[in-house]
C-alpha cells in the first residue's frame, strides 16, 4: 500500500516539476530572459501571469458584450423593419 502511494507521490512530484519547467521555459521565450533568472523569480513570474491573463480575460469580456450589444441592436432593427420576415399569418392558412 505504501509503495503505491509513494509511486503515485513520486509521478505527481515529476509531472508537477515538468510543468514548472515548462512554464518557465515558455515565460523565458516571451520575455527574453534565461530560465534561471524566471525560475529564481519564479513567485513574482507567477503573479505577472495571473495579472496578464485576468488583463487578457477583460479585455475578451469587453469585446464579447460590445459584440453581444451590437448584435442585439441588429436583431432588433431587423424586427422593427416593415420587412421584418414574420408573417403575422402562418403560410398553411393562406
């Protein structure tokens, strides 16, 4: 039972240390820096990303309501047309 814990503990230290290099490697890419000085910053890297990413995530909201209004006002000037493409009688009546 203990060495499936320890196994388990020792792949989810592996993947978790993967995945710091990884971003480490990909943060270095962006900003022209060598891993080390990321990964010695790492506290600091971690806390511009979530900065960078909540940017990113408003400024995605904001374009999706913008777009979201201006399809509304769309809608509704189509349905306020004298050709709006109801008709107020179903077509089997006629």
């Amino acid at each position: 039972m203990m060495g499936k814990l320890a196994a388990k503990l020792g792949w989810a230290g592996l993947l978790a240390g993967a995945a710091v290099l990884l971003y480490a490697r990909n943060r270095a890419q962006q900003s022209g820096r060598d891993m080390g000085s990321v990964l010695s910053n790492l506290p600091n890297e971690l806390k511009e990303t979530r900065a960078e990413l909540e940017q990113e995530v408003k400024v995605a909201v904001d374009a999706g309501r913008k777009a979201a209004a201006e399809r509304e006002q769309e809608f509704d000037k189509e349905l306020s047309g004298d050709d709006a493409g109801i008709s107020p009688m179903p077509d089997f009546l006629v």
